[in-house]
C-alpha cells in the first residue's frame, strides 16, 4: 500500500467490511495500523486505509467468502439470518442496494465463511 489517508470507521463498519472498501485484506489492515491479532474495529476509531477507493469485483475471494446466487424464495432478511449478518452489512459487503431486495432472484450475495 503506497499512499495512506486517515479513515473514521463508521458504527456499522467492521474491519472486514473497511478492508473489502479499500481492496485490502483483514490482515493488511491490521498491519497498515500496527493493530494487535483478532483486533476489533469501532465508531469512532480512526484508522490508515490506502488512499484510493477502489470497488473490488464480487467474486468468491481466497480471503473467506463466497458467492450465494439468491433464488425466487429468497429474502434478503433470510440470506442474511442464514449468514449471521445484518441486512446493511450483508448489502454493503455484496455491492447491493436495499431497493435490490425486492426482486433478488439470481443476484450474488458474498457471504463470509465463519
């Protein structure tokens, strides 16, 4: 990571979903902020992310998730009960609107693996 720029984590933000932000790792993130292992990331911290905002492509990652495509039973609720996540999380991390969740057959949802 070459350029550094100070990011306030937001109450709905966790490290994983500031480092899918940024195109970083969880581990990466850590490192750029001398963080201890397993460390937590809260409303309010600030933190060093890479100064380019850039969207990663949703496809299943080495870094723990993988692609769920939704079928016509699906809710976004139940997709994300089933994941242990909540609905804003669940929408942020697969590139998602809220509005999506009215007709969400055969979208990517990225869920992470526990």
């Amino acid at each position: 990571v070459a350029t550094l720029q100070t990011y306030v984590v937001q109450d709905s933000d966790t490290c994983m979903s500031i480092a899918i932000k940024f195109n970083i790792t969880v581990q990466e993130l850590i490192k750029i902020n001398a963080l201890p292992p397993e460390s937590e990331c809260w409303g309010g911290m600030y933190i060093k992310v890479p100064s380019t905002f850039i969207l990663p492509t949703w496809t299943p990652t080495p870094q723990g998730f993988y692609t769920y495509i939704a079928k016509e039973t699906d809710t976004c609720d139940a997709i994300a009960d089933a994941s242990d996540m909540s609905i804003e999380n669940l929408l942020e991390v697969s590139n998602l609107l809220l509005s999506d969740c009215d007709n969400i057959a055969g979208k990517k949802f990225l869920i992470p693996l526990y």
